[in-house]
C-alpha cells in the first residue's frame, strides 16, 4: 500500500459529485466525471486498484458497461492482463451468453463472448459503483456460465444503504470507498 493511500482516497472522495434526482426521481446520482477529467485523480483511483491487485494472480479483468470500462480498461493495461467485456444485450457481435436481471423498473439483459473467458480463469470483475448489487450479480453470472473463477469484484464506489453486497453472497467484494 502507498503510504499517502488514505489522504488518496480523501482527495478522490471529494470529488464525486452528487447529482440530485438522476435519472430519476429520488435517486442520488455519484458522478464520476471529475475524477476522469483531472489526470492526476484517475491515476491515483487506478494506483488504489493496481496497488491491490498486483500480487493477486489475476489472470483476466472483467469490465461492466459503460463506466465499468473506464476504471477496468485501465487497470488492465497497468497490470498488462487482458480485458472481457460485460455489454447490454445487441452490442456484442459474436456468440453470447446471457442473463436477464430486475431493475428498479423492468429488467435488463447482459452479455459476453462465449469465448471472452478461459475455464478456470481467476478473474477480476470491476465497475463503478455498487449500487444494489444486481448488475454484479449478473456479470457474475456470467463468469461463471463460462466457467470462470470470480476472485474478487471491485468497485470505485460503494453506496452502502443499498446493501448490494449481500446480494453478491461469498465474493470478496472491494470498494474503493464508501457512502
Ligand atoms: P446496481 O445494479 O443497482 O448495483 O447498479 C449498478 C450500476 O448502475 C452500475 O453500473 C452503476 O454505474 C449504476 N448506478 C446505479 N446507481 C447509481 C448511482 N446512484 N450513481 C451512479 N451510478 C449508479
């Protein structure tokens, strides 16, 4: 761990913007958008998570649309291992897996190449913030449908009312910090 972690994660924290009633009504939008746009920022959000996972044995990152990709896309190329895509359903042109999962209204459907994860692969899943926990759920469904290992899933964001992460069951579930 970096000596200056926990001041990092101060700075960071700081820098999520609350947006009232987005998209909807009564929801508390966290958005990252600042910390995309001040370089210094994103390096120390991909430091948290590089600095974590280094010595894992992770073999494969596992991205959730869209801003899922932002945080895994660079994390991988720091940790020079490659990147399998979680997409809503129609956006992926090869053969897919599936799975459907409840909305707060509705429900959404999400997908991966059948060959975007090896058997037995020890994989990283990551997205931005965990709000309630079904769109990881779902991604973790998947993983396992192509017979992955999920070591770990890691979040920017926590938003900790929602208790998402007991709809996760026994993952080791990291959050870079808190709400
Ligand atoms: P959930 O499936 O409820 O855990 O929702 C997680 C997904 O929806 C993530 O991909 C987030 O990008 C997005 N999300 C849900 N709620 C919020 C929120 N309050 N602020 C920012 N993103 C959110």
């Amino acid at each position: 761990m970096i000596p200056t972690m926990h001041s990092a994660t101060a700075r960071l924290k700081a820098s999520v913007r609350d947006i009232p009633d987005f998209p909807q009504p009564g929801i508390i939008f966290k958005d990252i958008t600042p910390i995309l746009q001040d370089g210094q920022l994103f390096r120390l959000a991909i430091t948290i998570f590089s600095e974590r996972y280094q010595r894992k044995n992770i073999e494969q990152i596992v991205a959730i649309d869209a801003r899922g990709f932002l945080f895994a896309s660079a994390l991988a190329y720091v940790l020079g291992i490659g990147l399998s895509l979680v997409r809503k359903k129609g956006k992926l042109p090869y053969k897919t897996v599936q799975t459907a999962y409840d909305l707060e209204y509705g429900s959404n459907t999400v997908e991966m190449h059948i060959d975007s994860i090896k058997k037995g692969q020890r994989v990283l899943i990551v997205d931005d913030v965990l709000a309630t926990g079904g769109t990881m759920k779902a991604a973790m469904d998947l993983v396992g449908q192509l017979g992955g290992e999920v070591v770990e899933v890691a979040f920017f964001a926590e938003i900790e009312f929602l208790q998402g992460r007991e709809k996760l069951g026994k993952v080791p579930v990291f959050s870079a910090m808190k709400f």
